[in-house]
C-alpha cells in the first residue's frame, strides 16, 4: 500500500485594482432639416465606464472642436441641439469622446453622420411704401428688389397683382428691370378711384 500526505499552505492573496477602459456602442446616422430646430439625445449606455468613473465628454465636427456654430452639445444632458441655415445643408461628421479622468487617462469614441437637408426657402419681395397718383396719371418707377436663396436672380419669375381689378385693370400695372434692380409703374387708365393692394 502506498501512503500520501498533503499540506495545505495558509497565506493572504491580494488582487490589485486596474482601471478599465471605457466602452462605446455605434451610434446612427441622424438628419436635420434647415431652419428647422434638431435635438438628438445620446441613448443611454452609448458609453460606459465598467469602473463607475465619471466620464468627461469632447465633441468633433468634421474633424474640427464643437464651438460656435448652429450645433451645440450639453455634456449635462448628452443632448446635440441647434437649428441649420441654409449654408449648412450637407454631411457632417460628428465624433464623440469621453475619457475616464483615470491614470491611463482612457479613451472611446463613437462617430454618426448628421445629414442637413435642403428644404424650399420663400422668395423675398422687399416692400413698396404707399402711393398716390392722379386720376388718369402713372406713378414714377417704383422700385423693389427680389431674391431667393436657392434661385438665381435671372431665373425668378415675377408677376404682379391687385386686389381691386375695378380700380386698376389689366395694364394698369407695369414691371420694369430684374431681380435686384426691378421697379413697377403704377397707371390709372379709368375713371374709378378708391385704393388697392398690388
């Protein structure tokens, strides 16, 4: 027979704490439109510390520091907010960063792409104050400027109306040049009076 014997060894193990390294998850692509506002909050677990660190956040736009501009984020909230003009429409590259403040100074990052799309813009007409003429008289030139963001000036189609066609019939009102340098006459070729919008 064979004899064994053991001996159990009494002795203190300690395991030292390392910091881990934050974790992040993808984050879709989102779309604003211009001049409309846009909020996008960050969904919750996007990053994670595993050792409960505070994180500290850092955000690029297309390669360059969120400062200024229409976007705004609010590391408080996780939240992007702001509202595009119309320079703005097109892709934007949107980095995010946090580190965990730890030795190591860890980093994880997540990007998104936030399209801004287009939208129609209004034509603008600038104002013609009021105006008075003698009967069977025409104004002077009358002058007033049109533009459209989107729309070359040449390419603008402009007309003219009135709300009293009693008053001023058709070709009571006359539109002269183009664009920026456009002018309207204003004719009275009956006998009616009164007042009219045009």
């Amino acid at each position: 027979a064979t004899s064994t014997s053991s001996e159990v060894l009494d002795g203190d193990v300690s395991v030292a704490n390392r910091n881990d390294a934050p974790c992040a998850l993808p984050i879709d692509a989102k779309t604003a439109e211009e001049d409309k506002p846009f909020t996008f909050t960050l969904p919750a677990g996007t990053f994670v510390a595993p050792d409960n660190d505070a994180l500290s956040y850092s955000v690029r736009r297309n390669g360059a520091v969120l400062s200024g501009g229409w976007l705004s984020f609010d590391p408080s909230t996780l939240t992007f907010s702001g509202t595009p003009g119309q320079s703005d429409v097109g892709l934007h590259q949107i980095l995010v960063a946090v580190t965990d403040g730890g030795p190591e100074n860890f980093v994880a990052q997540s990007s998104f792409t936030l399209e801004v799309r287009e939208v129609n813009d209004v034509p603008t007409v600038s104002a013609v104050g009021p105006t008075t003429i003698d009967e069977d008289t025409e104004t002077a030139p009358l002058a007033f400027t049109v533009g459209d963001v989107e729309t070359a000036l040449g390419s603008l189609q402009v007309s003219v109306s009135s709300n009293n066609a009693t008053l001023l019939t058709e070709g009571s009102l006359v539109l002269g040049g183009r664009g920026d340098n456009s002018d309207i006459v204003v004719k009275h070729v009956n006998k009616e009076r009164g007042g009219a919008n045009i």
